[in-house]
C-alpha cells in the first residue's frame, strides 16, 4: 500500500484513540479500561472489515497501528491532567474526524483488493462506525449510530461522493479528500443543527 493510505489509517487510528480515552475518562475508568476503549474504538472497525473481506487484520499485519493506539490515548491523558475539564462537544469532535477518516479508509482499501463500489461504501460505513458502536456498548452508552442523529448515513453519502468523484475520472487521492469532505460536514452538520432520521416508535400508549 502507498504511503499516503499507511499515514491516513495511522491519523484515523490516532484520533479513534483519543475519542476512546475521552469516553474512558467521562465514565471514571482506571488505567486499564483506557487502555481497552481507546484499543476498540481505534482498531474495532478495521477488524471487522478485514475479516469481511479476508484479509489479514491490519494490526497484526503491521503493528504501528498498536503503537499510535498507545501513543494517542496517552494525549488526552496528559491534556486533562493539566486542565481536567471534560467539554463533552471534544469528543463528538473527535468521533467525527475518526469516523471520516475510517469512512475513505475502508473504501479505499476494499476497492484496492477488487470490491465492487457497493460492497467498498459498505466496508467504509462499517470501518467508521463499528468502533465507535463497540466503545459505547462497554460503555452502556446508547450508541451514536443508533440514536437517531445522521451518523451512518454520513458515510454512505461520503462514499457516495467517493465514487461519483472517481467515476469522473478523477484520481483516488481527490476522491477520499471528496469522502472526506462530506462525511465531516454532513456529521458536523448533524451535531450542530441535528439532523435526524425518522424514529421508528409506537403511537400505542
């Protein structure tokens, strides 16, 4: 793989680490339970999609990305040391940054082992979101995809920009920055204005 795509995952491992350490320290964990939700949160979707695509898992393929979990969750340790106020809105931040990065990682990385633009949107959507689904189950949090505010769906319309990009003929560098692009605003977006799917509920009492 090129360097540029080695970097991008590194930079979205790194931020999914951070979200994790901040979701650690609003629950009260100790060392270890750091430890383990920056681990989930930064390397869970990738697992998943690897294993979907049978391959072999990315950090056991090359452990940097071990590293960079460890180093990254080390940050916001230190951060809030220092300042030990917790702004909640950092880690939707965070989670954000991660869950686009991961989006056009997962793309790209499926169409580079063949996937079919269909099956390459559906590894980006579950590279993004499955940590962050995992990090708030331990965390007995209702989790960010599930909770009615656009989070999903900016995937899919990343990767939907992804591909129109490419099928314009444009180099693959221009298309993840395209992904990337839309699934940041449509997630900020979401956040600031709340953006909301339909919520399926019962009109029973």
């Amino acid at each position: 793989m090129t360097d540029w795509f080695h970097w991008l995952n590194l930079a979205g491992v790194a931020v999914c680490a951070i979200s994790g350490t901040l979701m650690a320290y609003q629950k009260r964990m100790d060392g270890f339970g750091v430890v383990v939700l920056a681990s989930v949160t930064a390397i869970g979707g990738g697992t998943l999609r690897d294993i979907v695509l049978d391959l072999p898992v990315f950090w056991v393929q090359d452990t940097d990305y071990l590293y960079i979990t460890l180093v990254a969750a080390l940050i916001p340790v230190v951060w809030l040391r220092i300042s030990p106020r917790f702004p909640y809105h950092y880690l939707l931040i965070a989670d954000a940054f991660g869950l686009a990065l991961f989006n056009v990682v997962g793309i790209e990385k499926a169409l580079i082992n063949d996937a079919p633009m269909a099956v390459a949107i559906a590894m980006g959507t579950i590279t993004g979101v499955f940590g962050g689904l995992l990090r708030d189950i331990v965390c007995r949090e209702v989790p960010l995809v599930l909770n009615g505010e656009l989070y999903a769906i900016t995937c899919i319309a990343g990767g939907v920009a992804y591909a129109l990009i490419q099928s314009a003929g444009f180099s693959s560098q221009w298309c993840m920055v395209a992904g990337l692009t839309i699934t940041v605003l449509m997630r900020f977006g979401a956040m600031r204005w709340h953006w909301q799917l339909p919520v399926f509920k019962s009109d029973i009492v």
